[in-house]
C-alpha cells in the first residue's frame, strides 16, 4: 500500500521541533571535550581552562578542547602561552 502524501505531511507537522529533537544527534559531552587543564605559572593563581565554558573573552567558543585551542591563545590571568598547562589529573598544587 502506497502512503498518502498529505498523512506524511500532517504526520510531519505533528512532529513539529519535537520530532527533530528526538532526531537530532546528542551535544557532546564533557568526556567528548576532554578534562580541564591548569595554569601552572607560579605568579598565577591556578586558572582551570574548561572546555565546556570555553573562554568568551578571547573569542573561544563552548566546547573547545584545550587541544584545538589556537596557537596564540594565552593564559587570560599571567599571559603565559598554552606550554604552562598541565591536565588537571597530573596538577600538584
């Protein structure tokens, strides 16, 4: 049996932003974007770089690994480069 064209359409509709929801592939999530890296400068407080939040104030979006961070982004609290960071599971304080 042929399916009507118009029951597709009504049947979409229904759907509405629900449907695409269900549909939609899930956000990544925080295991995805990898775990949160310390500054280890000794003139800087510890700053956790969060992969989650990003760092909105040098134009790095949400959900940005430290990894794929760009070559010149710094630390936002001494101005170190990315080399003073360390993951978070080696930090010793």
């Amino acid at each position: 049996m042929r399916q009507r064209p118009y029951v597709r359409r009504h049947f979409l509709s229904l759907l509405g932003s629900v449907g695409l929801a269900m549909i939609a592939p899930p956000a990544s999530s925080a295991r995805d974007l990898g775990e949160r890296y310390v500054c280890t400068n000794d003139e800087c407080t510890p700053y956790y770089y969060d992969p989650r939040l990003g760092d909105p104030d040098q134009d790095v979006a949400p959900g940005t690994r430290f990894e794929d961070l760009p070559r010149d982004w710094i630390c936002p609290v001494c101005g170190w480069t990315q080399s003073k960071f360390v993951p978070e599971s080696q930090y010793q304080p």
